[in-house]
C-alpha cells in the first residue's frame, strides 16, 4: 500500500553557519526520505531557516545590518551547504552541497508562516486556550529591552559559580529562574538589570484536555521512540501531578518576529513560529506545484479531517534536545486548533568529535562548508553517519581516525 508522506527535519536558526553535528539530522532524514521515494511511496521532504528572536535581532545590530538583511545572507548560505544553493530540488543529479534533496526550503519569516500562526493562535484563543498575565523579568536599562535567560549572567543561586545563564548552571547543573541570580548582569550591555513587570501571553499546556490528549498521544501510540515516551512520561507525571506548565508564547518589543495580533508590542516566542514553519514551507511547496500543473492538497497533508480522510503521515526528525517542544507544545496547539498531529516524531542524539563535545579551541568544530572547502567528498561522512546511526536517541561519535580508515576501507 502507497503510503502518502510529509517528511521534516528540524529548522537551522538563522545565527550562524552549519556544521557537522547539525548534519547528522538532515543526512538521517534525506537517507530515510530517500528510501520511501526508492518504494515508490509519495514523499514530500520540506524545510526552512529559523529566522526570529532576539539572537538574531542582536547579531544583526552588531553587524551594522537589518534582521532582514541577516536572515537572507544565513538563508543562501544554509542552502549551499545542504543542496547546492537555492532553489531545493530533489533530483539527485543536479544537488551540491551535503546532496540533501528537500523538496522545497523556505523561511520562517514569511508570509505564510505569519498566516498560520496567526491562525493557531486565534483558534487557540477561541477555545479558552489562551490566558495573559502578568510577569516579572529583569529588564535591561541601557539597551531598553527585556533579557531572555540566554542574555542574563550572574552568580548560580545554589554553588555561587560566577558567569552562570540565568536558566541553569554548567557547574553544578541546577536549574532555576533567573531572577534567582546574584549579582545578575547584562550580557547585551554589562548593565545591572532591574525587575519589571509585563503582560504575558501563554498556552494554557496545563489545561486538562491538553493534558489527556497529551497523555494518549505520547503513550502507547508508537509516535515516539521507547525512550522518548519514557522521558514524555517522567515530564507528564501520574494524573493529578499537574506536573504540565503554561506556556509563555509572547515576548515583548523589540523583537523580531511576528506580532500577536490585537497588540502593539507583543510578538509571538520564536519557539512558537518555528515548528509552524513546517507548515509555511508546505505551502509555499504547494502553491509552487500547483503553479506548474501538479495536483497536490494543502488539505490533505495539514487539516485534521482532511489527513485522517487521505490517509497521510507527518514524520519528523529532530534532536533530542527539542523532544519537549516536538512532543509536547506542538502537537497540543495543533490538536486544539484543527490541524494534524504528527505520526512520528524521531529524535535523534548528539555528535561528538573523538569522544568530546565539538569545540573551536581543540579544532573539532567543524562547519559544512569547511569540509567541502577541503575537498572532502560529502558522501563519505554521508555514508559514515548512516554507518553509525540507528533509531535509537543514543549520542553518535565522529572518531576521525575511524572515519580515515573506514573511509579507505570500505569506499576507496
């Protein structure tokens, strides 16, 4: 039986270049994807930048350039090192790059995105799943802007190690807010932060139709890997834990993103916008097709009643680190808001370099372009990778003097 798929992996973010690790996700899926076209299933692979928040509005200030203007550099850059350079094409024949053969490749920042999540968000609201309320967070006096934790450091609350984010400590791993910082400072600026308060937008995740419906999607579906749905089971708790949180899906100006209709200086979080950019790129896949004569439905792949009515599957592949996004905020907006849910959701582990985290200082960190630069044929890593990936969520090592000699045994 023809299966009909939707086929994603994880969206780069705009701020920098791809290297080694990020390519362990898009080389899993593009053999995957691959494979099913090779069954003479119909496959549809799309993918887009992550192009909003406030890392990205800083990198370009820095730069002396518009956020516009950083994303569509990163954009054209990202597309080299996976395909070749715009626009996606799927032909094996005519790829460059790392030879991933998207379908289509789009933006976050842009008009169909902005549409759909205009429209979740609205649908949400309609359903009670909506709620504002009022939040305390430090505040930058000099740079005028709210500090996402990322952008706050001071001394761990519970070790007193200095230098420490304002989400948790690299020194003893303790988690907290970062309010909760001493001698708290602007990472923008150097600036003490002061505390205000602003008005939140959150999904109501701790709703109790959000919570069942988490239940039954994460549990015994076959959606998730065994030991994701472990891990979905550790966050979810027993009934009655109330262990779900809302959700804080806005952020305030400036920021680049998306503005939450019905405010003047609100924006949706960027983790709201990007995986709905999934859904952006299909469309703007569809409307390409469609402007060439092929029959493909919008409806088919991405309403609730319609993918149940055709039959179709949305299959994503992502890293372990954005399990709870994919498993949990994602499909509970889409649930309560009448689009599909995900058939699967794959995720995947880490990359290491000779047993290590990837890093500048000891040369392991390693960027796409730089290894084309060397004249490293791209299909030897592919094959490496495929060599040491399985479905599991364990993390994978790049030895390089394996690779050497696996490279020259088995393919030279």
């Amino acid at each position: 039986m023809s299966r009909r798929l939707l086929v994603t992996s994880a969206l780069p973010y705009a701020n920098g270049a791809i290297h080694l690790g990020h390519l362990v996700e898009y080389i899993q899926t593009d053999i995957w994807v691959r494979f099913q076209r090779m069954r003479g299933h119909e496959v549809h692979y799309v993918g887009a930048d992550d192009q909003h928040g406030t890392p990205i509005m800083l990198r370009a200030e820095k730069e002396g350039i518009t956020p516009r203007q950083l994303v569509e550099r990163v954009l054209h850059e990202h597309a080299r090192d996976f395909f070749g350079g715009l626009p996606a094409r799927s032909d094996a024949g005519d790829l460059g790059g790392f030879l991933i053969s998207f379908d289509n490749y789009h933006q976050t920042d842009s008009d169909e995105n902005r549409a759909f999540c205009e429209d979740i968000y609205a649908k949400l609201k309609a359903a009670d799943l909506i709620a504002q309320r009022s939040v305390e967070q430090f505040y930058d006096p000099v740079k005028e802007m709210f500090l996402p934790d990322r952008f706050i450091k001071g001394e761990c609350p519970k070790c007193s190690a200095k230098d420490q984010y304002g989400d948790s400590c690299e020194v003893c791993g303790a988690t907290y807010a970062p309010t909760e910082l001493k001698n708290a400072y602007s990472v923008v600026s150097g600036a003490t932060p002061e505390r205000r308060a602003s008005e939140h937008h959150f999904f109501r995740l701790s709703a109790p139709q959000c919570e069942q419906f988490l239940r039954d999607f994460t549990q015994g579906s076959n959606r998730l890997q065994n030991e994701a749905a472990n891990k979905m089971k550790e966050w979810l708790g027993e009934p009655g834990d109330n262990r779900l949180s809302d959700w804080d899906i806005s952020r305030d100006a400036p920021y680049f993103g998306f503005r939450i209709p019905g405010t003047d200086n609100k924006f949706f979080y960027v983790w709201l916008d990007a995986p709905v950019g999934y859904f952006g790129s299909f469309r703007n896949y569809v409307a390409k097709q469609q402007a060439l004569g092929r029959d493909i439905s919008e409806v088919d792949f991405l309403d609730a009643a319609g993918a149940k009515a055709a039959g179709t599957e949305m299959v994503h592949f992502i890293g372990k680190d954005i399990l709870y996004f994919h498993a949990l905020f994602w499909p509970a907006m889409l649930e309560h808001s009448g689009y599909r849910t995900p058939t699967q959701i794959n995720a995947h582990g880490f990359l290491t370099v000779n047993g290590e985290k990837m890093s500048k200082s000891r040369g392991t960190f390693i960027t796409a372009q730089s290894y084309l630069d060397l004249g490293l044929n791209p299909e030897w890593l592919r094959y490496y990778y495929a060599a040491k990936l399985n479905g599991s969520m364990e993390d994978i090592d790049l030895n390089l003097d394996d690779f050497v000699a696996r490279v020259n045994s088995d393919l030279v």
